[in-house]
C-alpha cells in the first residue's frame, strides 16, 4: 500500500500543473470495464481533448500513464480498497470542443463511449491478484481477471462499452491443445479467441452470412465482386495492399450464402494487419477504379474455370433446382453481368455495390474467429484494442429457404452431361430433411468411405522432429536404415525403393504406375481394422522407383508396416482390377490437354528439369502397348534389383527398429541383385544453358492462354537464401503490376520453386489469362527491369524484415535422405547465411541472375498457347530468346555429363523417322552409364532412344539384339561409354 499512495502522490502532483475543463464527470467503463477491487469498482474519468498547448497535452499524457502504471503493475494485495480521484480539468477555452485522441491516445486500452454518465452501471465484481508457483496467473477484462462472488458461472455477462458477453466454458475434445474463448461484442459480432501453442504465426478469418443466393437480378456476380472489391482498401487505408508489406496472407472467397474473408500474419505485425481488415467492413473505399479492375479480375476467373468440369457440374445443380429458387443465380459474374447489362438498364456498379453493402454487411451476421501462439486473454485484449466493435449494426435478419431447393418435379430424373476431359463418372444425389444432424454427421459419406476408406486419404500436418539428427543403424548392399528418436505419439516410416529396370523406358514407367495402382485397389480393404490406430499410408511411383510413407499412432501396431511392405514385395495383380486401372490411367494421360492451361506449363517445366523421366506424350504412346501379360512378366525383372533406404522416427528402440527391418529385407535377399555405387548416385542438377530459351505448346480446349517463366539460380548455400527473401518482395508488386495494373490474366503468382529430386531452385512466375503468351512474357520482362529500382530504393531495415522471415522445415531429415545428399544441418547453414546477409547482397544476386542483360542468367519459359482466345493476340518484337523446338532434345542438352558437343551436333541433325532394316548413323553419341549388369546395359542404350526421339522405335529394336552392336568403353572415361561404329543396324 505504500507503493500505491507513493504512486497516487506523485501523479497528483504532476497533475495539479495542468486544468482542464471536465467534459463528462465518469465513464467507468472506458477503460477496460472497470477496475475493480474487493466489489468497490475504481471510476477514471473519460473526456473530450481540447488542447491550446503542448504543455497541457503533456499534462494530460503523463498522467494517463501513471494510471497505467498503477493498472497495469498489479500492485494488490489483502483485499484492501483502492480508490483513484477523478479529477477536475479547465480547457483554455470558454468550451470543450469534442476531437479524436491524439495517436498516443490510441494505444491504449480507451474506448469512447456513447453512453451518458448517468447510464453507467459498473457491475461489482472483485478483482484477485493470484500467485501460483511464484508466477502470475494471467489477468483479463481489458487488463484484469474479472471474477464474481462465490460460485460457478457458464457464461460471463459482463456489460462493458466493448465485450457484451463472455464465453469461457466451450467444450472441446480431451486431446486437443489449444484454449477457446468466445465474445460476443457490443455489436453484436461474434469472435472466438484460439490459443494454438504450436503455431509460429497469426490467422483471423470472418464469416458474413451472404453469398451467391443475394445478389440482385439485374447484377449476377454482385456478391463475389464486393468480396473483391472490399480486399482493395479502406478510407483509413486507402493504399492498395499496403497490407501486404507486413508479409501478410489475405484472400477471399464467395459462396451460395456466405462470403469469407481470411488473413495470415506473423505475431509481430498480427494487430497491424488486423486494424487494416476491421476497416475493410468498417469503411470499404469501394472507388471507382478498384471496381474496374475487379470487374477484369473476375472475368479472368470466370474464363479460368469455364471449361472445368467440376465447376459445369457444380452449375448444371443449381440450373436443375426448383424454379425461382435463389440458388438458380449465375454466381461467379464476368464482364457482360457487371458491366454491359447493367449499363444498358442505367443502373450505376458502383451505386448498386454500395446499396448492397449496406443491405447484407452487417456485424450481428458476422462471425470471427482469431487464431495465435499468444494466450486467449492477450487474445482478448487484442481485440479490445481494435475497432471491430464500430462494424455497423444494421441489425438483418439473413434469409431462410423454407423451401427445399430440389422439389418433387425436380427429382427421379437422369441428366447426361458431355464432360471436357475424357473421363466417366456416375453420380447419384438424394435430397435428405432439413436436419442439422445431416450437417454435421453427413450420412452420405459413409457410402462414399466403403469405396474410397478413409485409411487411404493422405493427410498432411505439421510434424516436429526431435533435436539431434538420423543416426544411421545399418548399411549393406541392399539397405540403408536411418533413426531418429522422437517423443512424438506418431510412429512414422519413409522408404524409397530404387528400382532401375523401372527407368529403363517408357513402357515400364507406365507398368510401373499400374503396378502401383492395382496394389492400392486389391488391399484398400485388408487394413482397414487398422484404421482405429489413425493409420495412414501411401506408395507413389517415381521416375527411378517407389516411394512409401507410413504412420501409425500406437506403438504396437508398427508390424503393420512389416505386413505391408511383405504384401508389396510379393505382390501379383488381377486381370479385372489391371483392365480398370489401365482404362482410368490412359484417361488420364489423355486428358492432359484439358488441364488448366498453368498446370500443362508446370508439368513440361517439370518434365524439364527433372533428370530422366518421361513426357506425357511418351508415356501416352507407351501405354497403348502395355498388357496384363507384360506385366506380369515385368513384376519379377522389377524386383531383380533393387535398394531400400528407410528412415523411421517414433519412439521406438532401436533394437525394435532393426528387427523389423530384418523381417521387411532379409541381408541376403535372394533373387535379387544390389545396386553398384554408380547405380545409388544421387540424382544431378539440371543446369538451364545460359541465355534465355522458351517452348510452345498449343491448346485448344480452354480460352486462356498461360506462360510459366523460370529462371534458375542455383543450388548453393547463397543463392538458395537469397532466392526466398526475394520470392517474398516480389509477391505483391508483381499482382498489383501484372494483374490489377496491366489486366494480363486472373492468375499471377510470383514464388520460389524447389524440385525437390533435382535440387533445381529458381524463381517463377505464372500468368494465365486471354492474351498472347509472347506478349505477357516482355510485360513480365518489363516488370523484372522496373523491379531493381524498387530494391534500389529499399531501405536495410526493410530487407531485414523480409529476410528474417523463415520457413517451414517440414521433414528435413527424409527430403536430404531421398535425395540421396545427408546433408542434415543445411536449413542450419541456410538461417546462418541469412543473418549475414545484406541488400547489396541481394542487389548483386539480381543483377547476376535475373535481369535480361545479364550473362549469366539461365532462363526458360513455356507457353501454353490458346487456337481459341477471344482476344486479339499482340505482336512483339523478337528479342533474341531461342525457341525450343524438341523439349527432349533440350533436357539432354541441360544434363550435366548426359551429352558432349559431338552429341549435341548429332542432335539437332535429327534425322528422320525410319523403317525396319535401315541403316542409322550413331557416332558420336557419349552418355553416362553404369556397369553393365545384363539388362542394365538395355536400360542405358535406351538413354539414347529417350535423348534421341527420331531413332527411338530403332534404337529399341538394337537394344533387344545386344549382339549387333559393339559397345567397347570409352579410353579414359571410367564411368562412360561410347556408341561405335558407321552405323547400327534396325
């Protein structure tokens, strides 16, 4: 108590040098709803700011702050009142004049109400300072554990100016982690506060009961545009993605009757950004230029997904609901909904957006949930400290379809539909009771599971890998066993198998991935009791053989693993389940040109700059020759040799671990061969040749055109850590520029691409949209040139912010196993590399690897050209970028040690097609390879039939006649081997 008085002695002190006239004589709840003490509630003052001097706003601060001090110190003890004056203050001038508090004034927990003093009801409620184990127990209402007399109490109904009710008896599952609490302010918006301890960042989402069903008859699209158009800006923050120089995630989505709104931030600009979100639904901008730009935005997206099946199917439903019925309306909107139609009926977009904020945005149909690493009571406070409260109240009532939307005349009826990718479904719908049991138990899955299990969906979440790094438990020539021990429930397992007779063409690729899938088909059932022990499992073909992951949750079922390697290796397919299979894949296969236009450029780029692997032309052809009968045959030459690296983390013995890697791969397999050396090399970087080169591949299914821009930087230390932190900067600017600017398409993303095989690491950049991809590639050039004089311009600190940014180290350990590097302390040596880091670090990285002039930059891009674009193709000049005319070709050529210069002229001769029994030059030809062990030496030749597409069907036929050819190796090349002779006959 002596502390106190010394405290209150000294802020009347400093107080009785300033007067100020008294604009309201107590609001007690302006500051945190109170402080209360042993039911006998502390009253501040609350006034308006007039200032004639900056002596009396001096005044004024330091004596708000020692009230902090006081609040804010928890110097309470025995129960003992305290009682705090509420001072008399005289303005200057004859009356008060009501104004904003000065910014200071902001960051403190103050609130102005709207209520008179004589409205004010300070509830009496006491207020404990509890110590446990020497450490606070944390204090909440504003700054303060606000607790009632005696007695338990579900729901807290505090009155403050903020908070109308409290929440804190929300029911949750025993296993879970994080603490909820909910609010429901004086506005009527509801927000719940998530306490997640093992998030490193910051999220908020807010739902809005409006959606598709509301838009106006004479504007279809109204409310996906608003959705757009709200993300632009507010009148407080009126500059476009400002938001996004605090490194922010914000996006939008609009559904039948909702319209959700969602930001991602990390904890130190967590409150920035959401004062900037409150003010979105507080104050929209809605100028006219956003509006324009949104309106292409959404045009851009409409064209993007008109020839997408699921999104024709998804509007063929709600065409074929009961007439009348809301859910009729076209939601998505383009440019003639928007735009055109309601031009010529006079009506002005611009007017009807804002009478439709105004009708359907509301904060009692709002609902927030905000999620963090901090406790829910810095939660709480977070939002006491914002403006969410001032979200109008316009008090509406959401619509209710009484009605279901599937009537009696609008059932028992069959619809075929002509799908754009060659594909066949069935789907049969049944309309259930309006029950909300329905909603949330969704019987109908249930059906779904018995042919798709639940077991075989894979699921990803984050994982946290003990301190230390794999031990390494056995090594021999048919397996390596990596261990890491982990107090993890999860016992997890990752295998790669390296099978190379699955390299050795096409046709076994294609085997392969049958092979895989007909496993998958024949035991989804025979591990389905295992399903109790959260059991997940997957086997992926690879270019160079499979790859399994594996994780249980009880300790004791880990001989699961065991059974399901065993069922693997001893596996033979059916011929029923083999026809189904093979019909789906050559499907599949066949569909590539129905994809979306950006994910064909990412497959060839990946085609590209994968080391061996096939195109899916290639494999398209394969297919047609593939039989049952083949590959029953390719099972055991697929298993006759093989390698197995296992990497296990759980918490597991060791000795537990090598028992059952005993019982999955004996030592002495037999059958089998292990790999040499030079056969479990780890696979090499494909190096881009310097200069700039792009491919062009036609479409002829979707509108939209796209170009995949990529430029490779390296694999080092350096530019990898340089490459992020730039990805990052580069972001925004390129949407605002290449999208919202220059209205170049819908889809923009500027990122920092790993493949992860290959090691290959390069910045991308993506556009899809209606115009010419040669066109859109200077534009993109443009950008990159005007993009220096921004880092020009960029300050350290600013650099140090993007730079400190880190990211997710999601299974380090297995990805430098798989790839064969061990190198397990690099994410170490990446963040040691960061802190060294400069701007003129980067300044020089850009200029060395990105920009057009330089000579060491290695570029490729590829163009997926639209025969259908509705717009009018741009010319431009040619500025010396070669053109790819064969992508085989040019991935031969950007292998490291694949081809000499003598093979790269061989090459690009390219003779023609032949027939049976001609006579083929192949001097010069000089790959790596090997040593031979029986059909290894038909898996190398077969290197030249995949680098060399004109003579593959020859090649192939001489790889089968092994005699014909004389194969002698090469002088002075220990891992080489070179093609001899005039010719070779087919």
């Amino acid at each position: 108590m002596v502390r106190v008085f010394i405290l209150l002695t000294a802020f009347l002190a400093s107080f009785s040098a300033a007067q100020f006239y008294p604009a309201y004589d107590d609001i007690g709840c302006d500051l945190g709803a109170s402080y209360y003490y042993t039911g006998k509630p502390v009253t501040l003052p609350s006034m308006s700011y007039h200032f004639k001097s900056s002596k009396e706003e001096e005044a004024l601060r330091s004596w708000m702050e020692r009230i902090r001090i006081i609040i804010d110190g928890h110097h309470y003890n025995g129960g003992k009142p305290m009682t705090l004056p509420s001072p008399a203050f005289k303005s200057s001038g004859d009356e008060p004049n009501e104004m904003e508090p000065p910014s200071w004034m902001k960051k403190l927990p103050l609130t102005h109400s709207e209520q008179q003093p004589s409205q004010v009801r300070s509830p009496k409620l006491s207020c404990v300072h509890i110590t446990e184990k020497g450490k606070d127990k944390e204090l909440d209402n504003g700054r303060h554990l606000m607790t009632s007399p005696p007695g338990p109490a579900k729901e807290s109904t505090v009155q403050t100016t903020v908070v109308e009710k409290r929440f804190v008896d929300i029911k949750k599952n025993s296993k879970d982690p994080c603490e909820y609490r909910g609010l429901e302010l004086r506005n009527g918006l509801r927000v719940l506060l998530v306490t997640n301890p093992s998030s490193t960042g910051c999220a908020a989402s807010m739902d809005v009961h409006v959606g598709n069903c509301a838009d106006p008859e004479e504007i279809a699209g109204m409310a996906h545009l608003c959705e757009h158009v709200l993300l632009r800006g507010s009148r407080k923050y009126p500059t476009k993605n400002e938001i996004y120089n605090f490194g922010v995630y914000r996006n939008g989505s609009t559904n039948y009757e909702w319209t959700n709104y969602r930001l991602g931030a990390s904890p130190a600009c967590f409150k920035a950004s959401l004062d900037r979100f409150a003010h979105m639904f507080i104050s929209p901008l809605f100028d006219g230029d956003s509006i324009e730009h949104e309106v292409e935005a959404v045009d851009s997206e409409f064209r993007n997904y008109q020839k997408k099946d699921s999104r024709r199917m998804k509007r063929l439903y709600r065409t074929l609901s009961r007439p009348g019925h809301d859910l009729r309306k076209f939601s998505t909107g383009n440019r003639e909904t928007l735009m055109d139609i309601p031009k010529s009926k006079g009506l002005n977009i611009r007017d009807e957006m804002v009478k439709f904020f105004e009708n359907h945005y509301s904060s009692n149909v709002m609902v927030l949930c905000i999620m963090g690493p901090q406790s829910v009571g810095e939660l709480e406070r977070l939002v006491l400290s914002l403006p969410l409260h001032e979200i109008p109240n316009r008090n509406l009532t959401p619509k209710v379809y009484e009605e279901h939307y599937y009537g009696p005349e609008e059932t028992a009826c069959r619809v075929d539909v002509i799908p754009v990718k060659n594909e066949s479904f069935l789907e049969v719908n049944f309309a259930t009771q309006d029950c909300p049991s329905h909603l949330y138990s969704c019987p109908y899955r249930h059906i779904q599971l018995r042919h798709c299990p639940l077991e075989e969906v894979a699921f990803k979440r984050k994982v946290s890998v003990a301190e230390g790094m794999p031990r390494l438990l056995e090594s021999n020539d048919f397996k390596r066993i990596w261990y890491l021990e982990s107090k993890r429930a999860d016992q997890t397992f990752h295998a790669l198998l390296d099978l190379p007779e699955v390299a050795v063409d096409p046709q076994n690729q294609v085997m392969l991935q049958l092979f895989t899938k007909c496993f998958e088909h024949q035991t989804r059932e025979d591990f389905c009791d295992a399903k109790g022990a959260r059991l997940e499992k997957s086997v992926t073909p690879r270019c160079r053989g499979l790859k399994l992951s594996f994780s249980v949750r009880v300790r004791n079922m880990c001989h699961v693993f065991v059974d399901y390697m065993r069922r693997l290796l001893a596996f033979e397919p059916e011929r029923r389940v083999f026809d189904i299979q093979l019909d789906a894949l050559r499907r599949k296969m066949d569909n590539f040109n129905a994809e979306q236009p950006y994910e064909q450029g990412e497959r060839l780029l990946e085609y590209v700059l994968t080391e061996g692997g096939w195109s899916h032309r290639q494999l398209l052809e394969a297919s047609g020759s593939v039989t049952f009968e083949r590959l029953v045959e390719f099972i055991p030459t697929m298993w006759s040799a093989l390698h197995l690296e296992l990497f296990m983390y759980g918490s597991l013995a060791e000795n537990e671990v090598m028992q059952l890697c005993s019982e999955i791969l004996p030592a002495n397999n037999s059958g089998a061969r292990p790999l040499s050396s030079d056969e479990l090399k780890p696979p090499r970087e494909v190096q881009i040749p310097a200069g700039s080169y792009f491919y062009e591949h036609k479409q002829s299914v979707h509108s939209n055109s796209c170009i995949v821009f990529f430029l490779q930087v390296g694999g080092d230390i350096h530019s990898v850590t340089l490459l992020y932190p730039l990805a990052l900067m580069m972001r925004v600017p390129a949407s605002d520029t290449l999208r919202a600017k220059e209205q170049l398409g819908y889809r923009v993303v500027a990122e920092a691409r790993t493949f992860e095989c290959t090691n290959v690491h390069g910045l991308c950049l993506t556009v899809q949209g209606p115009y010419d991809p040669e066109f859109v590639e200077e534009r993109i050039e443009a950008f990159l040139e005007n993009f220096k004089n921004t880092l020009m311009g960029m300050s350290e600190a600013t650099f140090r912010k993007y730079n400190c940014l880190e990211r997710e180290e999601y299974e380090q350990y297995w990805k430098e196993i798989e790839t064969k590097r061990y190198l397990f302390d690099v994410y170490k040596l990446h963040r040691s590399a960061c802190r060294r880091l400069k701007k003129k670090d980067l300044i020089n990285f850009y200029e060395g690897k990105i920009v057009a002039h330089s000579d060491n930059r290695q570029k490729v891009s590829i163009r997926v050209c639209s025969t259908t674009s509705h717009k009018e193709l741009r010319s431009v000049q040619k500025n010396g970028i070669d053109e790819i005319r064969n992508l085989e070709h040019f991935k031969c050529i950007s292998t490291p040690e694949s081809v000499d210069s003598m093979s790269e002229d061989a090459l690009r001769r390219q003779p023609e097609r032949c027939s049976e029994g001609t006579e083929l030059p192949v001097e010069g030809v000089e790959l790596s390879v090997a040593t031979f062990h029986g059909t290894s030496s038909k898996a190398r030749l077969h290197l030249i039939s995949y680098s060399w597409p004109r003579v593959r069907d020859a090649l192939r036929s001489v790889t089968y006649h092994m005699t014909s050819v004389d194969v002698p190796v090469a002088e002075g090349a220990r891992e080489r081997v070179k093609i001899w002779g005039s010719s070779a006959r087919a």
